[in-house]
C-alpha cells in the first residue's frame, strides 16, 4: 500500500468519526471536538492530493499546502469562538440563568 | 477588462472589487469609533455600497455581459477571477437594499435621541458590514477555495450577531447555529479539496469544463450539497434556524432571515447550474425539490402552532427556502420552461428576502410597543400600530403568493413550469404551500384588525422605523409587477464562461 492510499483512508476514516460525532454528540463541546476531527480528516486529504499532484521536481503540489494552512487558521478561529461560547454559557448558566451583567456580547 | 461600458461610472473590475472591499474598509475605523459615531460611518458606508450594487447592475445591463475582474491580473486558473452576471447582479442589490434598510431601521434617528443603552453596539455595525462584504463575496466569487473563506466569514459575522445581547437563550442558540455552520462549511472544504484533486483547478467554470460524471464528483457535490443545506436551514437540518433567528434584535433577525440565508443556497445554484454536469443535475434535482416540498410542508404547519410572533417567521423562513429548492429540478430541465422556472426561483429569493426582512421589522416594533410578542396579546393592534400592521400584511401577502405581490408572480412562474414540465406534484406543494402560509399570516393579521377587547397599553414606537419596514414590504409587493416571461437580465452571462471580456 503506497503512502497516499494509506494517508487517503486515514483521512476517510477521520471524517467518518467526526461526521459520526457530530450526528449523535451530545452537547456543544462534543461537537466541537468532532467538528475539529472531521476538519482534520480534510486537511490529512488536502495533504494527499498535494503529494498526488506533486511534479516538476516538488516534493509536493504547493496549491493544496497553502490552502490547508488557511484552513487550519479558519478552523482554529471557529473552535475559540466556539470554546468561548461554551464557556460564556455555562458561566451564564452557573448564575442560574440570570441576565448578564455586561450588555456586551462576548464574542 | 471589460469595464468602461457606461461612461462616467468606474470601470466594472473595480466596482466588483469594491463591492467586497468597501465594507471592510469601513469595519477597521469602527473599532476605535464609539457607538454614535460607528452608527454614522456605516450608514455612510451603506450608501457608498449600494450606489457601488446599484454600478454593477447598470454595467452588466448595458454591457449585456457578466463583469469579470482579476485579481492582480491573473487569469484563472493561476490567479482568482471575480464575476458577476445578471444573477450576480441581482444578489448584490438586493443584499445592498436590505442592509440598507436595516442601517436605517438599527440606527437612533434623529428624532428620537435614544438611551446610550438603547442604541445598537459598535459590534452590531461591525458585524452587518462583514456580513454585507462576506455576501458579496459568495455573489461574486468563482472560485472554490474564495467561496470557502466567504463563508467562514460570513458565519463568523452572522453567529455573533445572533447573540448580540449576550442572553443565555441567544448563546444556546448561536452555539447550535455554529455547529451547524462549521459542518456545513467542513463538509464544503471536503468537496472542495476532492474537486481540486480530480479537475485541478479550484475555478467553478473551468472545472465545469472538464466536470464528467465520476464517483469523486458525486461525492464532492453531495458533501458540497449536504454542508450548503446546513447553512441554508432546509428541513432536516433546519433546527437550528428558528431559535437563532427568533432569538437575534430584529435588525439582526432581519439581516439572518433576508439575505444571509441566501447565500448557501446561491451557490448551490452556481453548483448545480453551472458546476455540475446535466445529467448529474437532472437526476439529483428531484431529492432536491423532495426536501424542499417537505419543507414547506412540515415547516408551514409547524408556524401555525407558534405562539409567539417571532417565532413564527422564523419557521416560516424555514419554509419559505423550500421553495427555492423546488426550482432544483425544473431549472436543471433542458426545456423552454426551465427559463421561467429559473426566473421564478430567483423572483421568488429576491421577494421574500424583502417581506422578510419587513415582517422582522414589523415584528421587533410590535414587542418594543408591546412589551412581548405572543400572538394572542396582539388583538386589535391594527388601530395602535397601523403601519407596523401593514408592513406585516404586506410582507404575509408576498408569502402567501396573493397577487399583485412579487411572490405572486414567482410562484406563478414556478407552478406553470412546473406543470408544463410535468412535475405535478411540485404545482400541488406549491399550491399547498401558499395555502399554509395563507394560514399562519391571517392569524396574526386578523385579530390585529380587530376591535381590542381592552385598550392596549403600548410605549411608543419611532414612526420612520415603522415606514422603513413599510417601504421594504411595499418593495416586495412591487416586485409583482416585472412581466410574466423568462428575465432577460437573468440570462446575462450564462451558461458561465470566462470568454467574454477577455483583455
């Protein structure tokens, strides 16, 4: 079995777990986490195609290197808004459900 | 380069770049600007962004082509190419208008010098501006990977947006709002990078070029599919949406409802009309159109048994998306008809992105003056608020498909391609459907003209912020008078290529 076949069903087998924790995950940070799973299968498949593609000398096809470094960036800014959520709720909730003092919302 | 084409107007590369850029330009400075004065940079911002809207739609009109522009002047598929055509055209008015209104409907006003606590956070003009230079990006973006950082944008301005007051109900709601986007917005990277590995290009009209019907593909454009379905709300995964957008201030439920929302469903279109190959959509049209018709139905009957006001709107947003989803099938037919069908699905997104928007408006001033938003406190509301009634009722009218309103019309186009396609179960959801939104409008409206049976006590309400929803509703309405035949304007620049105003 070649590398990228190997790293291809790696990626498969990411985005299965994390599309299956995102159907059945209970609670928003279980969620998260699948969502963090799911999107790191696609990056591991962003990798492959970029070795697939390789040519004129390169180690690797630089197109899809540089757009996965976007998506790590996008993905990681999604999971602290998402974390930062999480954690404003259950301070929230820990008031019990009292209105926030701050009229900001802390996004 | 093809701008130029109307003297006196800045060439149309630029006006696209514009397009995306002005509302970030005019985001930077907000963040030093209190919130009188950020108020005031946005709605200057406003005006300078639908003037650019309003640019684009005359160049591609008088050129009879889609404006393309190049980033840095590389063509695709070096570089990232930017087009807007007759479809394209219409999005970025549309959304140009909505935010508009919203500005106008958000900010103090001059006769009525608010609380400092009553006006609209800094954050609030910040959010609507990268919401707005997001959207035009989705409008005019052809390429794939461009599309995705529109989107991320896009959500990252809307979910905050949906929790602006920081209420537990609003943060439950934003958080299940981006779990659902991020999904959506993964799985459409998933797609993206499996297109990129079997064409090799990330451009939507040059992959469709060498697009053949391939496992891969399939895979691609269902992931593709199934993440813009998220993000559009289509039943089943449309739980997220009336929480998210009931729970938002109205200006923000007005801007989600109207013309976020639309945004994953134009690039399915793009997808679907213009990426993927007939024979693929032909046969993928009809799963489409079933989730639509399941839509209508499920989401309309659940409106009927709302109690709260804007609650209802929301469900009623949910169904409404059917709609244009119904147009998946008939537009993708190789037939005169699908021209029509075309039309009306894109009447249709543009008609009740105008009722919407008013009936949130209506809808917000009603709980101001009110105090709450249950439908059953809301009799004889009709004689208090007239105008804010109207707005309402007008914007229900479009909904419901009652002529002259430009739902009317659409849904006229819709069913008659439908029934000459010979698609009659879609003509008989349509029809259905209209009926249920028939329901959920009059239930409010009704009893609103009534006689109250105790006097209401309502703190007063800014009278322009009633005529703002007003005028968006009559907007709606007056979409019914465009003729009754497939749009001319609609058709300009498709099928997409990039051969025309080539340098």
């Amino acid at each position: 079995m070649s590398a990228e076949t190997l790293f291809g069903l790696a990626a498969a087998a990411l985005c299965a777990i994390g599309i299956y924790g995102l159907m059945v995950g209970r609670g928003a940070l279980a969620r998260l986490i699948a969502f963090n799973l799911l999107g790191g299968g696609v990056f591991v498949l962003f990798g492959v195609v970029a070795r697939r593609g390789a040519g004129a000398g390169f180690g690797g096809d630089p197109v899809p290197q540089a757009l996965v470094i976007t998506g790590i960036v996008v993905a990681f800014s999604a999971t602290a808004l998402g974390a930062a959520l999480v954690e404003r709720l259950a301070q929230l909730r820990a008031k019990g459900g009292a209105p926030s003092e701050e009229p900001e919302a802390d996004t | 380069m093809s701008g130029g084409a109307l003297p006196g107007l800045p060439p149309a590369d630029m006006l696209l770049v514009l397009a995306v850029i002005l509302p970030l330009f005019g985001l930077l400075p907000l963040l030093l600007l209190g919130s009188r004065l950020a108020e005031r940079l946005t709605l200057l911002v406003l005006a300078a962004g639908l003037a650019v809207a309003l640019g684009i739609g005359a160049e591609v009109a008088a050129a009879g082509q889609a404006a393309t522009a190049f980033i840095g002047g590389w063509r695709p598929p070096l570089g990232v190419g930017l087009r807007a055509d007759g479809l394209s055209a219409v999005m970025l008015v549309m959304t140009a208008v909505v935010l508009c209104a919203t500005g106008l409907y958000a900010m103090t006003g001059p006769a009525t010098p608010r609380a400092a606590g009553e006006r609209m956070p800094t954050a609030f003009w910040m959010l609507l501006l990268c919401v707005w230079s997001a959207l035009n990006l989705v409008f005019v973006a052809e390429d794939l990977f461009t599309l995705y950082v529109a989107l991320e944008l896009l959500t990252f301005a809307a979910v905050p947006l949906v929790c602006l007051d920081g209420k537990e109900g609003q943060i439950e709601a934003a958080l299940r709002y981006l779990v659902f986007a991020l999904f959506g917005s993964v799985l459409y990277l998933l797609g993206t990078v499996l297109i990129y590995a079997l064409y090799g290009t990330l451009d939507i009209i040059l992959a469709a070029r060498r697009a053949s019907v391939s496992p891969g593909l399939v895979v691609a454009l269902a992931a593709m599919t199934a993440g813009m379905m998220a993000k559009a709300a289509l039943f089943p995964l449309h739980l997220w949406l009336p929480p998210a957008h009931s729970g938002a201030p109205p200006a923000a439920s007005a801007m989600l409802s109207a013309v976020v929302i639309k945004a994953p469903i134009f690039l399915l279109v793009r997808f679907w009309l213009d990426l993927a190959p007939e024979s693929l959509a032909v046969k993928v049209g009809p799963i489409l159109a079933g989730l639509g018709a399941a839509a209508i139905l499920m989401c309309s009957l659940v409106a009927l048994a709302q109690h709260r006001l804007k609650l209802l709107i929301a469900y009623s947003t949910a169904a409404q998306i059917g709609y244009l989803f119904l147009m998946f099938p008939l537009a993708a037919a190789a037939s005169a008809w699908s021209a029509l069908a075309w039309t009306g699905g894109a009447l249709h997104l543009a008609s009740h992105a105008f009722s919407k928007a008013a009936m949130f408006m209506a809808a917000g001033l009603i709980a101001e003056a009110v105090g709450h938003d249950r439908i059953k406190g809301l009799t004889g509301l009709g004689r208090a608020l007239p105008v804010s009634v109207a707005a309402f009722g007008l914007g229900g009218l479009s909904l419901m498909g009652l002529p002259p309103a430009g739902g009317f019309v659409a849904k006229v186009m819709l069913l008659s391609a439908a029934v000459h396609l010979g698609n009659w179960w879609i003509a008989l959801v349509i029809l259905i459907g209209g009926l249920l939104a028939g329901g959920y409008v009059l239930r409010v409206v009704v009893p609103a003209l009534q006689r109250p049976a105790a006097p209401l006590a309502l703190r007063p309400v800014a009278g322009w912020r009633e005529w703002v929803a007003l005028a968006l509703a009559l907007v709606a309405v007056g979409l019914g008078f465009v003729p009754l035949e497939p749009s001319a304007y609609l058709a300009i620049g498709r099928p997409a290529s990039w051969a025309e105003g080539a340098p």
